[in-house]
C-alpha cells in the first residue's frame, strides 16, 4: 500500500526558524487545526497567519 496525502496546498513561504530549518510541527498543526503552541523562534510569525488562510480557503 502506498501513502497519499489527502490535500496538497502550494505556499509562497513555509514556517522556518532564525535558522532557517523547516517548523514541521506548525504545518502539522495548521492542517489538523490544533493550537499552535510555542512560536517564539519562528522568523516571520505571518507566514503561519497566511497559511491558516490559506488551508482554510482550500477545505
């Protein structure tokens, strides 16, 4: 069996940190639309603004 996503949603940005790595755990929480949690070390928080309306335009 293979694994499909269920929705495939194309963004300008992805949440990373002032580091420049990836925060997987906001894009998991953004599409299952838990509570974000601790965001303090993100570089720019509106890219997870954007991404929230973004995914909920999209369902």
């Amino acid at each position: 069996a293979m694994a499909r996503p269920d929705d495939i949603i194309f963004a300008a940005e992805l949440p990373k940190t002032r580091s420049g790595k990836i925060m997987r755990r906001l894009l998991r929480d953004v599409a299952e639309g838990r509570a974000l949690g601790d965001t303090t070390t993100l570089a720019d928080p509106a890219v997870v603004d954007s991404l929230k309306e973004q995914y909920g335009d999209e369902e």
